[in-house]
C-alpha cells in the first residue's frame, strides 16, 4: 500500500515542483534521503519506544544481525521517530542538491501526508495501529477503525495543500515557503493527540504523571512539536510585522 502512495504521490509532486519552478531531480535526491532515514528512524525510534532504552541496543543487535529470525525487520515503525529521521535527511539532501533551506518544505506538506494516509490504511489491512474496542456506528471487527480516520484527515490535508499550490503555483508569489509545512505540523500533532485516545494497541510507550494521569509517548512529542511549532509561527509572525512597520516608514 505505501508503494502505491509513493508512486502516485511521486507523479503528483512532479507536477507541483513544475508548478513552483523548482528542480523535481533535486526533490527525488531530497526525498530519496528523507525516505531512507526517516525508514530508519521510524525503526530505531519503536525499538527504543516498545522495549525500552535497557534492551534497545539488544533488540537492535538482534535486528541488525538476525534479521529473519527475529522478525523485527518486517514490523513495527513510529511515524514521529520517521519524521525526525526525515528532517535529518532532508537537510543531508538539500546540502547535496545546493538548494534553498526551505524551498520544497510546501512540497513535502503534501507528500508527507498523502503517502502517509496510505500508509495508515495499510496499518488497517495488515491490523496493526488498531482502534479501541467498539461495537456501535463505524465498528469493523468490534474495533474503531482509528487508522482509517487518520488516513482521511491525512487525505483531506494533502489535497488541500495540493489545491492552494495550484491555485497560486509560481513560489515566488507564494510568500514563505514554509507556510503550508508549518501548518502540516500543527494539524497533525493535533489530530495525533486526539486519535491516540482511540487507539487500542499496546505497542505503544506511556508516561505516568501524577493523578494516575498518562500519555502515550506520541502525544507527548505530539504536545511538544505543537508549541515548538507555534512559537516558531509566532516568532515569524512579530517578524513580519516589524518588516512591514519597516516598510510603511521607509515609503
């Protein structure tokens, strides 16, 4: 399934790096990076998450060394753990590429989420990720089917930046090329926060606070990439503002 979202969102970004008059051979260089770390990541981080930091060099070596035997290989990914991976390939291919910082960000704001929804439904037919038990409206299998409620918020994301960047294609008439990513961020880390209550399976990390109060480990990194999120738009925000105040006086 995440195949078909990789190569349908791949003849997809072709045409919106056409759009924005940007180089589509530096963004499959980008992506090709972000991919393999964020793959790696995604990994590394549910290895750390669902055995714990004092076997995760354990588990790992077992992976690494064993990898048919112990089937870690096959299963198990965090998609926040994914994304960090991504970040860092993101910066190694924009340093190969010699590309702008920041000029595919409003790109990857509709791949990401767009193979990522295929994604989610392929967590559904394999039956992982699974929702809570539930027998009313929506039950599939006596479960709430949460994977397939994020793929469509996921879905309903990504054609929406696809449709801002072909209403408004030429990036320099777009502003900060930033803007759709940042907002990406901040949906998502929402979204994530409130379907993790309606998720049901047990490979998943919790913190306990006090109350008997507990958070899965993805809202908690979803609450925290939120207010990073937001200060950086705040912080770009008063910028702006001050630029403008600039401007005005200077006229």
């Amino acid at each position: 399934m995440i195949v078909t979202g990789i190569l349908s969102g791949g003849a997809i970004c072709k045409k919106l790096c056409f759009l924005q008059n940007i180089n589509f051979y530096d963004f499959i260089i980008i992506s090709a990076l972000a991919g393999s770390l964020g793959f790696a990541g995604a990994k590394l981080f549910f290895l750390f998450d669902y055995y714990g930091a004092a076997n995760f060099f354990k588990v790992l070596g077992q992976m690494l060394f064993h990898p048919k035997t112990s089937g870690l290989i096959s299963g198990g990914f965090v998609f926040y753990g994914g994304l960090l991976g991504g970040f860092a390939g993101y910066f190694i291919g924009v340093k190969i590429a010699r590309t702008g910082l920041t000029t595919f960000l409003n790109t990857f704001a509709f791949a990401i989420p767009y193979v990522h929804a295929f994604g989610r439904i392929g967590c559904f037919c394999a039956g992982c990720c699974y929702g809570i038990e539930h027998h009313g409206g929506f039950s599939i299998a006596g479960r709430f089917p949460v994977q397939l409620l994020e793929a469509f918020f996921l879905f309903v994301f990504a054609f929406v930046v696809l449709a801002l960047i072909w209403r408004r294609p030429l990036r320099q008439a777009q502003g900060p090329q930033t803007s759709l990513f940042l907002l990406y961020i901040i949906f998502y880390s929402m979204i994530r926060f409130f379907l993790e209550f309606l998720r049901g399976d047990e490979a998943r990390g919790r913190i306990s606070f006090a109350n008997g109060l507990s958070f899965s480990t993805s809202q908690i990194l979803s609450l925290i990439l939120f207010m990073a999120d937001l200060t950086f738009i705040i912080i770009l925000l008063i910028k702006k503002a001050k630029n403008d105040k600039v401007e005005v006086k200077d006229i």
